[in-house]
C-alpha cells in the first residue's frame, strides 16, 4: 500500500493535541462507549477533517456517504463487520433491504459507490437490491459500470405503507439519497425501518443544527482530553433571512463574518499562529461543494458581482439559498502529490471503516476542496484509524490517524444528537 | 501478501458444499444473527477444521486461544473492532484488564502471542496489565521478547473478591490460561467480569461435551442449507474408565473404534470416496497436540508397547488420561510448502477475526498436526472469511474463505451451547 506524501509540518514531531488525544486514549473509548450506550449512531456518515496542524477539526458531516469506492479495499472486511453490527443493532430479524441511490444514474463514479455500499451488505448477509425513485427508471434497468459489471436498478413501488420492488419485499430501507429537492410522498410514514430516518435528508437537515451539537459534544470531550475546545471545533454563525439576487442581508452576513474574523485573530494571537484568519460561507442545507465561499472579510460578501451571487444563491436541485452557516476557516497543511488535501474519514454504525484524501491541485489550502477538479486518494490512510500503535514510536502515522478517528466520531455522535432532536 | 500454495483439489472447482453454503449466506447469516440475540459467543476462540474436499469440519475448539501473532497483521483492526463489541456488550464501562497468561515465561511463541493480545485490547481502547499465577512470579518480571521489546508480568494479588495487582483493581479479568491443572483458588468466586468463565477451563471442559454441543447445532443448520449434517461433521463416541497403564477398557476401546470405523466406511460407499477411514484418539481434556493417536482399527489400540501407553496416557500438567473421544478422523487434502496444512481460524466474540495454516512436513494427511516441527503460515488467508465476492467468480479465494468462516463460527456456537450448560 503507497503511503501519501505529507508536508513537513506533518511528518514532524506529533503536535501537543494529538499527542494529549493518544494519552487519553483508554478514556476517550470508555467515554465513546458509555456514549454509544445513549445514542444510536447513525447508520453510516462520513466526515471531512482540516488539519492545520495546531487544529484539527470536522468542517462537514455527511449522513449519506458517497464515495464508498474510494475507501482502501484492505478495509473492506472492517466495513462489513461494521455492517453486521449495525444492522444486528436495528434490525436483528432483517434478511432483505433495498438501496435507494441518488437518481444519477449517468454518474460513473456515483455508481461504483453505490456498487461498492451494495457489495459490504450482501457480504453482511443481506439480501440487497437497488430501488430508483428516478422517473426515468420506470421499468428494470441495467446499468453499465466501468468494471464491465452491469448494476440493475428497478422502480421503487409503494404498496399500503411499504415500499419495495415488483417482486421484492424488503424489511430494511437504506437511503443514500439525501433527499435534497424534498421529502418524497413515496417514503413517508412507512412501516418498514427507514435509515438513516427521512429528518436527516437536506430537506430538513441544516448544518448549523450539526455544529451547535458538535458544540455540546466537545464541551464534554475537551474536559476528558485537558483542551481548550477550539482546538478541534470551528467556530460558526447562523445567519439567514438572505437574498442574494435581492441583495438582502448583505450587511448582517458581513458584519458576522467581521466578527469571526477578530475572533479567529485573538486565538491565532494567543496560539502565536502566523496565519491569516478566513472563512467559510456555506448553504446551511448545501452539499456537492455547491453555495460555498471562502472569505476574509465581510466586505467581500457585499457588491457579488452576478455571476458570483448566482454562484452562492443556487444549490444542488436548483434550490435557492436564504440561509447560511459561517464556519471559521480552517486552512489544511496536508498536501499530496503537490495538490492541497483533506482527509474524509468514513464510518458504519460506530466505527470507523476507512476514509481517503480529498486532493486538489488546483486549490489554495484555506479553500474548499469538493469542486470541479477534484480527485481521491483511495489507498491515503498507511493504517486504519481505530489501532494506534502505543507500543511503538509515537509519531508513526497509526498515531496521526487515531487523532483523526477521534475527531471524525465526535462529528458523528454530534450527527447522532442532531438526529434524536430533530425526529419527526 | 502472499497466497498459500492450495493442492489441485482446492484450486477446482467449488466443492458441492461449498456452492450451497455460499447460496445460502443470506439465510446463514441471518440464522446466526438470531443465534447470537439469543446465546452469548464466547470471548474469543480457535477452531481447528480439517477440508477433506468432500467434507469441511471442525476438528477442535479452543477456548483459550493462543497464536495470536501468528494472524495476518493486515486483520489486526478487524480483531480491534471485535474486541471493542466483545466488551462492549459485557462491560460498557471497563476501563482496565487483566490478562492472566499460561505459566510458560520462556516460550518466547507464546509470550508474542500474549503481546499480540494485549495490543488488541490496548487498541480497542483498555489499560490492560499481566498477571501471572505463575509461582516464578513473585515480583513484577520484564521479560524479553524476540522483537526486542519487553513484557511486564506482576504476580496476581487478591484482594476479597477481587484480582488484581498490587496497584491495579481491574474491571474485566480475561484468561488466556486454559486452567488445565485444575481451577485456581485465586480465581474462584470472584466479582469481577472474568472470561472465558472458569468452566470453560480443561480442569472442567471436555470435548465430547463441545462436540454433543456441535451436533445439535449442525442438525439446525444442515436443514437451513439443505445438507448431510455428516458433510460437516465427524462422528464422534465418548469412552471412559481407561486406565492405559493398567490396560483396562483397551477392549471396550477397540470396538468403539471399529464400530466407529464401519460407519465411515458406509458413508465413504455412499459418496463414492476412495479413502481409508480412520479414527481419531484424543484425551478428552487434552490440549497442546497431547495424548492423540490416529489409528484404523480398534486392534492398533490392543497391546500398546509402554511407550505408546506412555503418550496416551498423560497430558498437560502431567495429567493421567481415563477420558477419550474417538472422532471420525478427516483426512486434509490442503498442502502448502510441501507440508500438510489445516487451516486454524480465530474469533473474537461472534466475528472472524483471522487465520492461518498449521503445516506440518512431516506429517500425513490422516495424522495430528499439532505437534513438535510444525509451523505456522500466519498470512495464509488471502482475503477475510467473512467476505466472500459474491460478484466475482464463485470459484475465487474469498468464497472458499467464507465457508470455512461459517463452519467456525458453527463451532463458535456450540461453545457458547457447551458454557451455558456447564454454567457452575
């Protein structure tokens, strides 16, 4: 397996925050495991890290990971154990699920992913087969895969309140659509078990809901661990009421993105980080990279040219966007084959199952990196993310990915919170 | 990694058995799902099988596995996640561990096992600490490992009705000590979690016991998918009131072998397979390769010479043997480096874990390879068992993986049927 090149900063000498999250390792999983005793995981998520090397910190959380075709195939048994759990967890009695994929059915790479999440079910011990709710799918249809595989999705067909296939009947529903252009009439208040539950698609879901349970769970992290909070958390502001194309809220998003920005410059004064602050702009409900800015200050958000301001305003299903989250910028200091990078860590249940770089050569290290130009590194993590090696040197790279397993599963807990009070 | 050489009869075609229990898997899985709801998995084991091509069965189960650091160190997070469930679901709120070894201080094999047990728990986020019973032991000892590192064994120390060490009150207590010569006062009555329970010891175990176990759980799985229980199953009789120095009960020994032997006969006419039955002797508290004698008729077992009624007769610890089970003996038809090779797999709680081969040169297919010069191929599994590639060729080395996954896990579970009724 190829190990990526890191940058200097990060070959170094482990920094204070990981070092103090690996000497806390025992209580951190006894803490994690009492959490999991209260909350339910969600089913699956991924998680998009910055290191800066003085922070590390989730800057997104997605609950219908795309992109299981990225992750390390070494970790494919982990993944399906994960699954084994997890479907043992919610639905011990369950035989048959149906997959319910995004309706891109064009998209090459989207559909290796959902080739890849179908293969860790079946090999779970399900019996798996794919539902479209894409109006183009209204009969059976093959799809070709780059492996030369064919994939075959059918119409998804509501009987009573269960949904299923023509001549298939499944006991478990697995969304990986994230239900961006609404919650469909075809998924509502069925009797089989829904997940993750129809709350957690972008029709309801907001990010700034996600953070401010990141908030509470670092509260109580930060006190196992001995650090300041911030180390791992990213400030944010909500601010909506917006119109971009009106040019309303202009001046209030300006003035909140003002006031991180001095906010950000106290801690970088007292951490001595010579680094200018940004941050990021984002559709509180946006996914795909789509409705993101990075700024440095607020007066860049005022007078959006408009292209810019269309840029900002639409979404993935053409949504407009009147509310956002302003998330301090974190810049990353992990570069690989001479492209910026961020590690995207995923997990199954509760437990951590792989993850990859998210590369992009043609990005700065305090932008975002989910745009147009983008690759992946599949093979990026030398070992998996839940066995640091505390037997040997403490700078090995097992170490650097503990911290980033760490840190992904506080995202994942908070998404677990975010769910429990967000229930239907 | 490197693929074990297989003998032409494995790199075939899939076995008749083989292909159904791979069609089968969503209906095993979710029976073995509903088994776990309903019995406890032991903490960990190993089960020996022996792949005849005709037949695929469990030869042994052990309880107190060694040989960890013979496992494909690829696996080790697959061991770590295992180890996180496993004390999950008895202790969510252990912190610390006590693993109490086998007395052996100089077998550097087994202390590298020790170690390599102690780094997945360790890794699955445990303070974990040695304590031997070993009388040697009377002050914390750091013993050298072949890797250069070191291992710290304190003597046991109790307390009430708690074990520990002298400054480390632990939550959980595991034993990798199979309690051969009897079950310790130390450990008795304690209130601390001990696993495997102390019954699960050779002081009470007995493998007729293991394998009446097994029967039942074969009939159940053998109407699941559709197959001769025998094709996964070796008859077995218990014969007890030996005394092999006195020679008492060598007849009634011998006609349980011959009767033994005539039923493999008539199964091997019924299939069609040109073999030489024979039987397996074995003490029925032994362990270690001890006290087993592999014959092919009742009359090799009348009018041993001393020599031979010597290594019947006594067996770790020095125990006299007036126990034995005959067991169908299933001859391997694996080879790998010219040496005969059974595959060993391991578990933890209800997962599969790892594996490799025992391979011995010396030895045939029909004889014990659990003795002196053989050696071990700790990356003999080319992929998890759990994870057969149900898209690829069904003939690929995954799928011949997951049976034998699915055949220890059967084992697994007539253990945990054995602990429960044994319960003290």
């Amino acid at each position: 397996m190829s190990v990526p090149h890191l940058t200097t900063a990060l070959t170094g000498p482990l920094l204070e925050l990981e070092r103090k999250i690996l000497a806390a390792q025992p209580e951190i999983e006894h803490w994690l495991r009492n959490q999991w005793q209260e909350h339910t995981p969600p089913f699956y998520g991924s998680v998009d890290l910055r290191n800066a090397g003085y922070k590390l910190a989730p800057v997104d959380m997605n609950l219908f990971p795309g992109g299981f075709n990225n992750l390390n195939p070494d970790f494919h048994p982990l993944a399906v154990q994960a699954a084994m759990m997890a479907l043992e967890g919610y639905c011990p009695d369950a035989r048959r699920i149906l997959l319910i994929p995004e309706n891109h059915t064009r998209n090459l790479f989207y559909l290796q992913n959902v080739a890849a999440l179908a293969k860790i079910l079946r090999q779970a011990g399900m019996v798996v087969r794919i539902g479209s709710m894409n109006p183009e799918i209204s009969a059976p249809t093959e799809l070709d895969l780059p492996d030369g595989s064919k994939m075959l999705q059918e119409p998804v067909i509501r009987t009573g309140n269960r949904v299923g296939l023509a001549d298939f009947d499944p006991c478990v529903i697995l969304l990986n659509n994230d239900l961006s252009g609404g919650i469909p009439d075809l998924l509502k208040n069925i009797e089989q078990t829904l997940l993750p539950p129809l709350h957690a698609g972008w029709a309801v879901r907001r990010k700034t809901e996600h953070f401010a349970a990141y908030d509470r769970v670092v509260a109580e992290f930060a006190q196992i661990v001995d650090i300041d909070p911030w180390l791992i958390n990213p400030y944010f502001e909500h601010v909506d009421g917006l119109d971009f194309h009106a040019r309303e809220g202009e001046e209030k998003l300006a003035a909140t993105i003002d006031t991180m920005i001095s906010k950000i410059a106290a801690k970088y004064a007292e951490y001595g980080i010579d680094q200018t602050p940004f941050v990021i702009v984002k559709a509180n409900a946006g996914t795909y990279g789509m409705g993101i800015m990075s700024v440095k200050s607020g007066e860049e958000l005022v007078g959006l040219n408009r292209k810019q301001r269309n840029k900002m305003s639409v979404i993935k299903e053409g949504l407009e966007v009147h509310d956002v989250i302003v998330q301090e910028g974190v810049p990353t200091f992990e570069t690989i084959d001479d492209g910026v990078a961020e590690p995207v860590v995923y997990m199954l249940d509760r437990f951590v199952i792989g993850g990859f770089y998210r590369v992009h050569t043609g990005r700065g290290i305090d932008e975002n990196l989910n745009a147009p130009g983008m690759h992946f590194k599949p093979l990026a993590f030398a070992t998996s993310l839940s066995t640091p090696d505390c037997d040997g040197s403490p700078d090995c790279e097992a170490n650097r990915f503990y911290a980033y397993g760490v840190v992904a599963r506080l995202a994942l807990l908070a998404g677990s919170l975010e769910l429990e009070e967000g229930s239907l």
